[in-house]
C-alpha cells in the first residue's frame, strides 16, 4: 500500500469515527457509540490495525450492509428495548457499535471480511438476515427470521435460528471441512448446492462426514433435522430423510430418494436434455412430483416405472407405479395421469386433461389467468373422487351431475366424462353455486356467499371458518337422501335450526338459509359449544368437545353429545341420546303418543341428569336397571346401566323417583313425591307438595325449599346408615327443628315434618333466619347459618357453627365443638353428669359469652387461658384464645370467675363466688350469697348484689359498650344511671341493682376509679372520690 493509500483509508476511518456521512445521499450511517479511550495522533492515522475498521449502512429500502474487516472479526446482531426508546437493531464489529431504528430495518446483510470471522444474530432478530462468512474459517449463527448461512472459503460452522434457513454452499477454493447445525422441529431448513457444477452424492439422512463436492466434506449435526435439499448442474444423487423433503435435482440426470415422509419432487425447465430417476418406498408418506415452473405441455403418468418423457428436454423415470400420490403441472397444457392410490392432480393453468385411478382422487384447479378447457376422466367406482377449487378467487359454478362442457369460471370450461363419478366438490374465495349429483356428495363453499344444491344421494354441507361476512343458501329436494350440515372444522359457536327456512345466524359472520325446513335430517357441530336443532325428520345430532344443547324435536332422533356438559332434548319420537363424556342433562317433554326413547352413557362420563320438569303426568324412574321401564303414561325408557345415571329430576305430576348405588340428587317437583335414594350417599329434594323421602345407607342429605301452601313431608332413615343431613339454607322463615322426636311437628311456616325416627338424623343446616335447631342423642353437627340462631346439641359429641347472628349455642351432653363465629354468641352449659371435654371457638368480633347459670355445681372457669381447663365436675373446657371471650357467667354454686383483658361482664349469680376482673373496664356482678370482687387494673363497676338485668345479656352489653366508650366516667356514669341504648336500660340502685339482705360481700376495687354498688354491710375497699350507689 503506497502512501496516499494509507492516507485515504485513514482519511474514510476518521470520517467514520466521527459519524459523519459518507456514500450517496440515499444511504444512512449512525453515529459510532463507542469511542477509544486515546485520540487520534498524526502517527495514529497510519497504523495498521486502525485501518481495519468496519461499518453498518441502512438504505432507503430498509436494508441494513454490515461489512467487517480483512483482521478476524466478531460481529453481533442484536436488538435493544430501551424502557422510554424505540427499539434498536444494535451492531456490535469487534470494538465498534452502531445503532439503528429497529422499524426501518427490513433485512441485514453481514459480509465477514478475509478474517476467521464469527458473526451471531441474536434469537430477538426475527426479520431475513444473510450471513456470509467469505474466506477463512468462519462460525456463523442464525437468528429468528429466515436467514441465508454463507460459508464462502474456509472450514466454516454454521448453525441456523428459529427460522426457516438456507445453507448455500458454493464451489470450495480448496480443501474445506464445513458443518452445518440446526435444532429439532425449528423451521423448514434446506441445503443448497445450485451453484455447484460437478456432480454431487449426498444425503439428509446422515450425520457422517460426506463428500460435497470436490474439496469439500460436510457434516450435518443430525439426521432428521433438514427437509429440502437442492442440488448443482452435475449429474446428482439426492437423498431425503424421515422428514417431509423437497428434493430439487437441477440440471443434470439427477436421482432423487425420498424418505418416510411427505416428499416433494420439484423440477424445473430442461436446458439440455435430462434423464432423471426418483425412488421412493411403498406407503412412504404422500409423495409429490411437481412441474409447476414448466412452461411446455406436459404428459405424465404416475401409473409407470418405464422411463416416460414429460416435456421439452426431460425424460423421467419412477422407480414404481405405486409410490407416488400426487402430481402438480406446468402452465401448458398438460395431460396428468394417476395410478392406484389416492391422487391429487393439479393440472396448473392451460387446458389440461386429468385421468384418475381406483382410490380417492383429488382435482385441483388454480385461478385461470388466460382461457382454458379442461378434461376429466375417472374410471366408475374409482373412489370417492372430488374437485378443489379453492385456489380460485372467482366466482365457481360447478355442476357435478352432468358431462356437458360446462363454464366453471371466467375464462375456463370443465368437462365431466360422466356424471356419476366425482363426489364431492369445494368452492373457491368467490360467490360460488355448487350443484352435485346422485351421489353421496359432500358440497363445500369456502368463502363467499354460497348457493349449494345436493340433488339425490346422502349429500353433505361442510363449513369452513371465514373471515368476511358471508350468506350461504342451501337447497334440497323432499326425500332426497339422508342429508347433512357438517361444521366440524370451525372454532367459533354454531347455532343452527334446520327445522326453519329463514335465514339464521349459525356462527360468527355466516348466516344460513335453507329452501325448507323439512329437507336436512343430520347436524354436525364443531368443538366450541353448539346448539342443534332439528326438525320433524328422524334427525342425527352430534356435538363436539365443546358443552352442547342438543334438541331433537320430532321424529326418531339419534343425539351425540360427545365431550363437555352437554343438554340432550329427544323431544317427541323414539329417541336415542349418547351423552358420552362429561356432566350430561337429559331433558324430557310431556309424551302425547307412544314413544320409547334408550340413553346411552359410558363408564366413568360424569354426572349425568335426567330431567322431567316440563312433564306433567306422574313419572315413575328407576336409576338401578337397564331393564325397559315404564316412565310415564305414553313413554318408555331404557338406560344401558343401572350404574351410569346419577341424577333425576321429577316434573309436576306425583313422581316416584329411585336412585342407584352412586351418589344420586332426586329432586321431586310440585306434586306428592316419592324419593329413594339407594345405598349411596344421596341429595333428595321433594319440592313442594307433601313429600316421602327415603335415603337409605349413605350419607343422605335432604334439601328443603320454601313452602307456599300446607305440607306435610314425611323422612325414612335406617338405623346405622350413613350420616345424614337436613338443609334448609335455602328458606328465609324461621325454621324450628328437633331431631331427637319422631312426633309431626312445624319446622316452618306451611311446612310440617316428621321423621320416621328419634335416633336416625344427625346434622341440620339452618337457613337466614331465626332458627332453632335441636339436636338427639347422636353426634350431632348443627349449621345456623345467618340470623340469630339457638342450637341445642342435646346429648352426644356435638359440632355447632353459629355463622354470623347473635347465636345461642348449647353443646348438651357428650364433649362438644362450638364455633360461635361472628357476632354476639352465647354458650350455655348445663350439668354434666359423665366426663366430657367441650371446645369452644370464636373469631375477633363481637361480644361473647360462657353461660353457666344453669349449673348448680362449683364452676371454676378463666377468660384468661387457651389451655384445657376443669371448669366443674366432669367438664373440662377449653378456648381457642384468651383474649376472644368477654363476658362469663356463673351458675348456683360457689363459682371462681376470672376474665381477661378485655372489657368483661362477669356475674357469679346464686353461691359464694369470687369475680376477678383483671384488665379492661370489667362489669362484676356478684349476685345472690356471699361474693368477693376484685375489680383488677381498670376502671370496673363493681356490684354486690344482683340486677334484674342478669338473666338478659344483651342489655348487660348495652351498659358495657357505653361502659367502654371514650367519654369520661361522670359522664358515662350519668348516661348508664339515666338508661343507654336503643331500649334503654339503666344502672339504678334499688330498682334494677338490688342487694341480698344479711350476706356481707368483700367488694375490692383498683387503683384506678371504679363505681361501686354496694349495701352498708359489705366490707368495700375503695377511694374516697369514688363513685358508690347504696343499695
């Protein structure tokens, strides 16, 4: 390099360096975004390694040049997200970074340079980038998009992206060892050899070191992991590998090998004469010879091995004629011809004549650009044959019942050579009228408004998905076939009623017209939900995996509901109903004549229902047989289990319904019903009217509804079978309960009830209002639920849930769990007269109380601890808390009552008692006998005697929670003296606190200031500024 060389590329580096803009005036460089740590010396411009510099041009069209330097580079493609930036396509060449508006890239070329050059796209580049390595040994990675891997001289690595990629290898300048890397089921990948001019052997079904030419050896880093392969102008052979190949032999007498999968074959125009061979296995996958870039009229058979030439320049042999399906042509006029498998024939444009062969054969048609008449052939009986129009973007009318020529679209006619060989036909993307024959035929319209005539035979209508507003009309002949609206292939709702001839909306943007609404028996729907309506026909109804509504109206319906929850309606007629997988309702409407309907279901399909409510004569179900069975007047049922059907619900009529060994819901309906459940655990549900509900074994729970006019139910249980329930959450009355009588009694308004029993009922649920619920002498679990509830356990080991309300809960006999939950709660507790050990539960709300008045026993109890305690002879008790419980009560005897720190109600009542208070502004009672208060830390009331409002807590509360409140004491004082609370009440000495004449009581109070209530005999410990009331 002389010196004015050095001088203008040190001139062009500094240039760079600097951003400044060098090219034409269409090109864009950015500023270089990484600057050296040294500035440029004079002497600087002149050395070697600042001459090599690289650099990144976007044009006008979007396309981003990287170009590297003759040193070993390591380029990087990459994208940037700033948080508050557009994004950036970033170029990284070795210590220099240039960046770019990632929306005005479209593509990017990166050229290496002479180096040993790396070059990396990032996974995060989606758009086409083409990499070439040029000379040296180069590593090249793909990113996302489709890109183009460029080895060039060297022993080059490549290794492609997420995208479709393509490996071009070039003649080799020498000895060149290259491998070629892609991961599994990414993209549709091809090695191109096309500029090679020798001849070439090599196979996609290897990871062995093969020859690729001459000077070059390759390796692939798997075998199943590239699908096309392109060969050079030599004679080829070319080989597939278990994926779906397109091999393209090029110039050259070319043999091409397939593999297991579906394979295309694809030729291109002869320049000199050409013989080429293609193998493939038997039942190899769905294989494709395809002509389409020929421009001469073709003639090929695939019916052949003998060696048969197809057009200008090329003759071509197949290794059999059985192996290969299908066959696409040129734009001449070609003359296509099938063999003994199921063929696609696509004749391509020109006038082309199609010959099919014995199997199922298809015919393509493209969208004509110039005039055309093509022929068919196919043979009588060869299959069920079709024409495919779908690539057509103009209006199709096709007639498959005639083998008149025929003028299909604008610019092409079609002839038949009979009219009573192809079967089913597809539209294109236009208005198309499509007419069939007197064979099954299967009509399909595509996009565009459709008119579809099936004439005679079992004609389908099959419905694709569209993405424009289309109209379809369909027209069939009276007793024309058994006939078939198909719209198995959408993922959108259908609705469709083939019972009407008025246009409907049957799925997102297609509506649907039918001549009659007597002419279609059979629905298919797709796996998004359906609703089907028939008609008077013998209808076939099938759902799919979404949840369907099947209706059958008259006729002989067969009903497939198939997965989801579907609702099967028989409607009138004989009537089969499969409702397969999921939670299935099978809904009957009242008989008018005889009919016999059978229902279907599989082992372990769910919860299935039978439904009688529109029903009004009496329905007699039995769950347990497969034996036909009388349901009502007119019907007979049949079901293919007594072990499939859980569910049944009764209609308006007197019903007598019969479970099985699952776990059956029978719900009765207006009438006088009868419920059995069976051995399982069941849900019976007699509805209005006077009702007998018999659960036998299991676990039964018995739901009752609101009564509006008198009834009287009646309840079976067996001794030892099963814990059962009765629910009334459902009513808003009061509900008055008792389990532990077999008497008739009045649970709620118009409602009585009796059990068969005193000792067969465990568990009652109360509904929203004041209950009472009362237990016997089992293990009772007693459910309140909302309002102000009593639940008495009675004896046994007793579960009590008070819910939200202020709640009385009595445990009873036996060791019980109480939840008072929210609230004011009570728990009462009476005698004990063996060992018991009750729990008592509570949340942080409201103002809670341990009722012990009706104990003549010492009690001995503490709100103070959560550890078990022996509260009396034979009760042990324990709180789930210590600071949750407010108020403590005691009975007759000589009680120790001790609070906590909250703000406590504690009356001894009859007995020698000692009330500790301890923190809180504490309320001590100490009621009748001779009492010891200690009023503890706070400011206490401390009361001697008793009150007449012992025996009514809730007005006890009332003077606590003004007790407690934030005003001062002479106030709070002098408002519970004069009465507090919405009914008030009131603190008055001789009125509502009253003395016990001749017990002398010890009344201690605290250091703070408390209110005394004490009689002049009672030895009181108190301050002199301390408020006493004398009784």
């Amino acid at each position: 390099m002389n010196l004015t060389d050095c001088c203008t590329a040190a001139s062009t580096l500094l240039r760079n360096a600097r951003g400044l803009a060098s090219g034409s005036s269409s090109n864009t460089r950015r500023r270089n975004t990484r600057r050296s740590r040294h500035s440029l010396a004079p002497a600087d411009i002149l050395e070697p390694r600042l001459l090599l510099a690289g650099d990144a041009t976007l044009d006008s069209a979007g396309k981003l040049t990287v170009t590297g330097t003759a040193d070993n580079d390591i380029i990087t493609v990459s994208i940037l997200a700033p948080s508050n930036s557009p994004r950036q396509t970033q170029i990284a060449i070795n210590s220099s970074s240039f960046s770019f508006d990632a929306v005005l890239v479209k593509s990017i070329h990166v050229s290496a340079g002479t180096g040993n050059d790396r070059i990396t796209v990032s996974p995060a580049v989606t758009i086409p980038c083409s990499l070439f390595g040029q000379d040296g040994d180069d590593v090249l990675i793909a990113g996302s998009g489709a890109d183009q891997l460029f080895g060039g001289a060297g022993n080059d690595t490549m290794t492609g992206g997420n995208g479709s990629d393509r490996y071009v290898l070039e003649p080799a300048a020498g000895t060149e060892r290259d491998t070629v890397s892609e991961a599994d089921d990414v993209g549709v990948d091809t090695i191109d050899f096309s500029s090679l001019t020798e001849s070439l052997a090599f196979s996609l079904a290897t990871s062995a070191w093969q020859s690729a030419g001459t000077g070059r050896t390759l390796q692939l880093n798997a075998r199943d992991r590239f699908e096309n392969l392109i060969g050079g102008t030599g004679n080829d052979t070319l080989t597939g590998n278990a994926l779906a190949n397109q091999l393209s032999g090029g110039p050259g007498n070319d043999s091409l090998f397939g593999g297991l999968g579906n394979d295309t074959y694809l030729f291109q125009p002869a320049e000199t004469p050409e013989t080429d061979f293609i193998s493939e296995a038997l039942n190899a996958g769905s294989d494709t010879v395809d002509f389409s870039a020929i421009t001469d009229n073709l003639t090929f058979a695939i019916n052949t091995n003998a060696i048969q030439p197809s057009h200008l320049g090329r003759s071509l042999q197949l290794n059999a004629g059985d192996r290969f399906e299908n066959v696409i042509g040129g734009r001449g006029d070609d003359r296509l011809t099938g063999n003994v498998l199921a063929n696609r024939l696509d004749g391509g444009p020109g006038s082309n004549v199609l010959v099919g062969g014995d199997q199922d054969d298809i015919y393509a048609f493209t969208q004509s650009e110039q005039p055309a008449s093509d022929l068919i052939v196919e043979l009588l009986g060869g299959g069920i044959d079709a024409l495919d129009f779908s690539a057509c973007t103009s209006a199709v009318t096709a007639h498959l019942g005639t083998s008149a020529i025929q003028t299909i679209t604008a610019g092409r006619t079609l002839q038949l050579n009979a009219a009573d060989r192809i079967e089913n036909i597809t539209g294109g993307r236009g208005n198309d009228r499509l007419t069939g024959n007197s064979l099954p035929n299967t009509l399909t319209g595509g996009p565009g408004d459709d008119s579809l005539a099936g004439a005679a035979g079992n004609d389908t209508y099959l419905f694709a998905d569209t993405d424009t507003a289309e109209a379809d009309f369909i027209t069939e002949d009276r007793d024309n076939g058994i006939d078939t609206l198909d719209f198995h292939t959408l993922h959108s709702a259908v609705k469709v009623h083939v019972g009407t001839s008025a246009i409907q909306n049957v799925h997102r943007l297609r509506t649907l017209q039918l001549n009659a609404g007597d002419r279609i028996e059979n629905v298919i729907g797709c796996g998004y939900g359906n609703r089907l309506t028939g008609n008077a026909l013998n209808n076939v109804l099938q759902g799919g995996y979404g949840s369907d509504e099947l209706i059958g109206a008259a006729g002989n319906d067969t009903l497939v509901g198939s997965y989801g929850n579907d609702i099967l309606v028989g409607g009138q007629g004989d009537d089969l109903c499969y409702g397969m997988i999921g939670d299935d309702t099978y809904i009957f409407h009242p008989a008018v004549s005889p009919e016999a309907d059978i229902i279907f279901e599989p082992a372990d399909g769910g919860i299935e229902t039978l439904n009688f409510t529109s029903c009004i004569l009496p329905v007699t179900l039995r769950l347990n047989t497969s034996l036909v069975q009388q349901a009502d007047l007119y019907r007979t049922l049949q079901l293919n289990s007594p072990s499939r059907f859980e569910n049944a619900v009764g209609g308006s009529g007197n019903d007598h319904l019969t479970g099985n060994t699952l776990a059956n819901s029978l719900t009765g309906g207006p009438g006088a019903d009868v419920l059995e459940g069976g051995p399982g655990p069941d849900r019976l549900n007699g509805g209005s009217g006077s009702d007998e509900l018999r659960g036998d074994s299991g676990d039964d729970l018995y739901v009752f509804s609101s009564a509006v006019t008198a009834e009287a139910d009646f309840l079976v249980e067996q001794a030892n079978a099963g814990i059962d329930t009765l629910d009334f959450s459902g009513l808003s009355q009061d509900v008055e309960l008792h389990l532990g009588t077999s008497a008739i009694q009045p649970v709620h308004a118009f409602r009585t009830l009796q059990l068969n029993a005193a000792d067969r009922f465990e568990n009652t649920v109360g509904g929203i209002g004041n209950d009472r619920l009362t237990g016997n002498a089992l293990n009772n679990v007693l459910t309140g639920n909302p309002g102000n509830d009593r639940l008495d356990g009675q004896a046994g080991d007793d579960t009590l849930f008070g819910s939200t309300g202020s709640d009385v809960l009595i445990g009873g006999e036996g060791s019980d769990i109480m939840y008072g939950m929210l609230d004011n709660d009570t728990y009462m507790f009476f005698n004990a007269f063996s060992p018991q050990v009750d729990l008592v539960r509570e949340i942080s709300d409201g103002v809670d109380t341990l009722d012990f008045s009706a104990l003549t026993a010492a009690v001995t109890a503490r709100l103070d601890t959560a550890v078990l305690q022996n509260v009396h002879p034979n009760r042990q008790l324990q709180l789930n808390a210590a600071n949750l419980f407010e108020n403590l009560i005691g009975g007759s005897g000589d009680d120790q009552l001790t609070g906590n720190t909250q703000a406590n109600i504690v009356a001894g009542n009859g007995g020698d008692d000692v009330l500790t208070g301890a923190l809180g502004r504490d309320i001590l009672i100490g009621g009748r006998g001779r009492d010891q208060l200690f009023g503890g830390d706070d400011q206490d009331i401390l009361i001697s005697g008793f009150t007449t409002l012992d025996a009514n807590p809730g007005s006890l509360i009332q003077i606590r929670n003004e007790w407690t409140s934030g005003t001062a004491i002479d106030s709070r004082i002098s408002k519970i003296r004069a009465g507090v609370g919405t009914e008030p009440v009131a603190l008055a000495a001789g009125t509502t606190v009253l003395d016990t004449p001749g017990e002398t009581d010890n009344v201690q109070g605290s250091a703070d200031t408390d209110w005394f209530f004490c009689a002049p005999d009672d030895s009181l410990d108190r301050l002199l500024s301390e408020t006493l009331d004398v009784l």
